[in-house]
C-alpha cells in the first residue's frame, strides 16, 4: 500500500469535503490521475466517511427537552415583563409629590414602596451552607427518599415540623434531611435533587412580612417564599426557571 | 439595541473575527463570570416577535445542540444541562445576534457552556461523591435506527453494532479532534463555520480534521466486527 504525498493531504481532506475550489479541484484530480498513492488515500477516506454516515450515529435531544427549553424562554420573557414594569412604578411615585414636605413623604414613600431584601448576610450564609454540605460530604443526616421517613426525623430536633413532599414524579427527588444552623437557629435543610443538582431547601419559622423572592449570588440561585407560617430558601447551582419550578411544585404539594 | 451582560460570538455579514487566544479567554471568562452575576443582568428586552424569532430560528437545531454537548462531555445529564443553559443563554444574547448561520452561532455558545460546565464540574467533582447520583445511562426509549419495515432484525442489530463502535470510537477521540471530527461528520459544518465555531484559524481545522479522521480510521480497522 503506498502513502499519499504529504503535500497533498489536506488537500485530499479538502476535496472530499467539497472545499477546494475549481481550479484546486481540477488540478488535484489531474494529480490523482498519476499517483496511486494518493488514489487508494482517496478512497480510504472515503471508505470512512460512508461508515460515518449513518443518521442515527448522531444523538437526538431526549424526550422532554424542547418542551422545557420552550417552557424556560416562555417564563424568561414573563420575568424581564414582571421586571420592567415593577420598576417603573417604584421610580414613578415619589415624582409624583412636589415640595418640601414632600421630599420627607417621598422617602417615606420609597421606603414602604421597595421591595423588603432579606440581608444580605443572610444570603451569604445560605450560600456558604449549602457548599459546606455539598464539600464536607455532610449532605444528609438522614438519608431518605420517603418524605414519611424524612419529615417525623425532625420532631424533637426542631421545633416546628417541615413540610417535606415526594417529587420524584417530576423530576425532582428527595435525597433526604439534615440540620442546619442559620441566623443563630436550628434549621431544617431539606435536600432534593434535579439531574446532577442538589438543591438545599431550607425551611425556618416566617417572621415580618419577607415574602417571595429571588436572587443569585456567586453562581448559586436563591428562591425564596412563605406559606402557613414558614419561609423556605431553595439554594442551588440548578438555573433560575427550574428553581422556581421546583418551587412552584413544592408549594402546590406542601398545601394540604 | 441592549448589550448582553455576556459577551457572545458575532457571526453575520462580516467575516467572523479570526479569536486569538486572548479573545477566547476573555470570551470565555465573560461566560463564566456572566453565569456567576445572574441577578442583575440586562433584560435582553425581546418583544414577543422577537421571541418567536428566537424559537424559529434556533429550537430547530436543538438535535445538533445536544449531539454536539453529548460528544463533548460524553454524559448525556451533563448535556442535557448544557443545552438548556446554551438556549438560555443564546435567549438572552439574541440581540447580539447579527445573522448568519443560527446553528453555528448556537453550537458556539453550546460549546462554551460545556467547557464552563467542565470548569465548575471539577469544582463539584468532590462535592458530588457525597451525593451518590446513579448516572442514567442516556435517553430512554428505543432510538430510530431506520424504517422497521425495511430492515430484518439481523440487519438492525448489526447495524446497533455498528452505530456503537462509531460512536465509541468517536467518543476515545482527544480534543480538539473530536469536537472538529463531528462538526464536519455529524453535523456537516463547512470548515468556515467549524473554524469560527472552535476559534481555530481553518489552517488549524483542518490539519485537525485530517488527524482525526485518521485516528478514526485507525480506532474502526478491524472490520470483520469484535471476536
């Protein structure tokens, strides 16, 4: 079997891949005429790339994903609407009022107008507990996919009683719970998966009038909400729109 | 028109730019760092019409996307992840969309998400050895390998063979040859598109394409099927 030039290689790769123009085109397959060389090259690759022509080589997406990538730019475009309008009416209305007494007002206003942030510190240690259980490899303390396992192992370890829910339906299941320490407290952490994710759910008596929330920091999304008294902080590395997925099930499970 | 809080590949009338090592670096640290101040990015302010612009133009690669994100990281979760980051991404860069061939402008940000992803997964390499996910082993459900109607189970099942040991010697390819080799094989990009897919001058690509097909062809050698 004899070698193809080896200045002639590309230019055999550029063929087969109809790169060369007309003139190259024409002056390599006179060049082909006279050497085996690159002749039996020629048809080698060809060989090979009729093996890699097979459709099916190639992956299709799975089930379910274009449905979800459809739903993620759907709630995408509705938060930047949510965002854009829920802005201007902050700027607007202490405009509105003129004078001198009413600069005091303003502010007043400003303050009673803005949206009540958790602190920030607050946040930060959210964060650092849910890496410091991901890295100490101290994820659960009770390791369970049975909400009924996993909900009564809090009683007695804190004083109020997570709800906990079963997910695994869609697509989010418990891996189970551990105790945390947050704001000076005793915390229950639930911890649920989604794929390769572990989300944090962190779930601690509600105070003051903190309601639903959403934030993102050093790479991990927060998403926070309240109901019957408690308030829950999902923390995770799993992108917003499937954050809040997540909490949109959770809520609508923990209801009863 | 709004910038992107991440920078993005520009393909379009003009000739994409020839990226230098320092533009990729700083193409990628933009994606990385971007990724990490999802609070308070800018609204990419698109209108509905631009949304379905959006889906129109890009929802029908979503096939070459996740074939793309599966032969990089070789983890069908991994790419599942990657491809809806990818979209998002493209979604919210659209504006820095300037034309041009919209599957090689979504491979691009594909291709950088993966490598962010590989980034941040060696990070959480020792944090997930707690977790003890069971790694699925790829879609479920029978793939399409042809017409049933056409083929005898023999043929379809030497065919499965066959699809197997491609894709296996596909996936035992060294970067940068793996990404180039399914690129023009797979997805049958000209090498302009590879070259500004993979910031590579196309010199490079194809030096790289012809490596790769010759370390194929020596992975498939042995014809006559495994003993």
């Amino acid at each position: 079997m004899s070698e193809a030039c080896p200045d002639k290689i590309l230019l055999l790769h550029g063929l087969i891949d109809g790169e060369l123009d007309a003139a190259n085109a024409l002056e390599l397959e006179a060049h082909l005429k006279g050497c085996a060389g690159c002749s039996q090259e020629l048809e080698r690759l060809e060989a090979l790339r009729r093996r890699l022509a097979d459709p099916a080589i190639g992956y299709a997406a799975p089930e379910g994903l274009r449905a979800r990538i459809t739903a993620a730019i759907e709630s995408e475009g509705a938060r930047e609407r949510r965002r854009k309008t829920g802005w201007s009416a902050r700027r607007v209305a202490p405009f509105v009022l003129g004078g001198g007494l009413a600069v005091i007002a303003a502010s007043l206003a400003l303050v009673v107008l803005m949206p009540a942030t958790p602190s920030l510190t607050l946040e930060r240690e959210l964060v650092d507990d849910h890496v410091r259980s991901l890295l100490a490899q101290h994820l659960t303390d009770v390791a369970s996919t049975d909400q009924h396992t996993v909900k009564p192992w809090f009683a007695g370890r804190t004083d109020y009683s997570p709800p906990v829910v079963d997910l695994k339906a869609q697509g989010f299941p418990l891996a189970g719970g551990r105790l945390d320490y947050v704001d000076g407290k005793v915390t229950a952490a639930l911890v649920y998966r989604r794929r390769l994710h572990a989300i944090n759910l962190f779930v601690r008596p509600a105070h003051g009038r903190d309601g639903a929330f959403e934030t993102s920091r050093d790479g991990y999304n927060l998403v926070r909400w309240r109901k019957g008294g408690l308030e829950f902080w999902a923390v995770s590395d799993l992108n917003r729109t499937e954050l809040e997925q997540f909490r949109d099930l959770f809520e609508q499970r923990a209801g009863g | 028109m709004s910038r992107s809080a991440v920078a993005l590949p520009e393909f379009g009338a003009w000739a994409p730019p020839a990226f230098g090592p320092r533009g990729v670096l700083r193409l990628l640290a933009g994606l990385v760092g971007g990724g990490r101040a999802r609070g308070g990015e800018a609204a990419s302010g698109l209108d509905a019409a631009d949304r379905r612009r959006f889906k129109e133009l890009m929802l029908p690669h979503l096939d070459a996307a996740y074939n793309f994100a599966r032969h990089l990281l070789r983890d069908p979760a991994a790419a599942e992840d990657v491809v809806q980051e990818a979209y998002l991404r493209a979604y919210r860069g659209f504006s820095g969309y300037r034309g041009g061939e919209p599957k090689a402008w979504l491979l691009s940000i594909v291709r950088n998400c993966a490598f962010s992803w590989s980034h941040a997964e060696r990070g959480r390499a020792a944090a997930t050895h707690s977790l003890d996910f069971g790694r699925e082993d790829g879609p479920a459900g029978p793939e399409q390998i042809g017409d049933p109607g056409q083929e005898t189970p023999e043929a379809a099942m030497v065919r499965r063979g066959e699809i197997e040991a491609v894709r296996a010697a596909i996936a035992a390819l060294p970067e940068p040859f793996r990404e180039t080799l399914v690129l023009r094989e797979l997805e049958e990009l000209p090498y302009k598109e590879i070259s500004a897919v993979t910031a590579a001058p196309i010199g490079t690509v194809m030096s790289r394409l012809a490596r790769a097909r010759a370390l194929l062809a020596e992975a498939l050698k042995p014809e006559e099927g495994c003993a």
